[in-house]
C-alpha cells in the first residue's frame, strides 16, 4: 500500500489492512483455474443466485466489493492526500497516473 498509494498501514485494526488481506486472498483462491465449476463450464455465470450450487456468485460478489474498494478507495484517499499535502506525491506509483487524469480533465473542461 505504502509503495503503489503512499499509505502506511499501521496495525491489524487499520480498514484497508482487512480489504487487502481479502482482496489478495479471494484473488489468490479464484485465479486458481477449476477452483469452481463455472471456469469449466461458463454458462453456470448466468444462474440465479438462488440456484442450488449457485454459491460461487455470492462469493463472487463479495469478493468483487472487497476487490473494487481496495482499487478505488485507496485511490480516493491518495486522490485526497495530494490536495492537502504535496509530499505525497512521490511517494507513489500512482502519481503519474493522477497527473495524467488530471491534466485530461483539465483540458476536458476548457473544451466543453
């Protein structure tokens, strides 16, 4: 976290110690090809969630939650931290990529 967001984790109680710890386990479980019928047989993504064995698209789901907020709060709160501080800046991997977006939106907005 410190090295792509510039943020230091402190503890075990710290929020974004328990969505990386998630995110990186459900990544490390659902990249394993034949963890779930459904990477042999495709079209079971489209049952309901209701259906009997249908218990890999709660999983799903829950895991996409805790795999999105690691990648966009954490970028949220960089996001955050550059306004209020500059030394932030480079202490991140994702600084270029703020800049970028930055800029396009700037040129975005004297556009339209």
């Amino acid at each position: 976290m410190k090295s792509v967001y510039g943020m230091e984790i402190k503890d075990d109680n710290d929020p974004f110690y328990e969505i990386a710890e998630v995110s990186m386990l459900s990544l490390s479980i659902a990249g394993i090809f034949g963890t779930f019928y459904v990477d042999f047989i495709p079209f079971l993504k489209h049952l309901p969630r209701w259906f009997p064995g249908a218990g890999f698209l709660k999983l799903a789901e829950v895991w996409g939650r805790y795999v999105r907020a690691l990648r966009d709060d954490s970028f949220i709160m960089l996001k955050r931290k550059m306004v209020r501080d500059d030394r932030v800046k480079y202490s991140s991997f994702s600084y270029p990529f703020y800049r970028s977006q930055t800029r396009l939106l700037g040129a975005l907005a004297k556009i339209c």
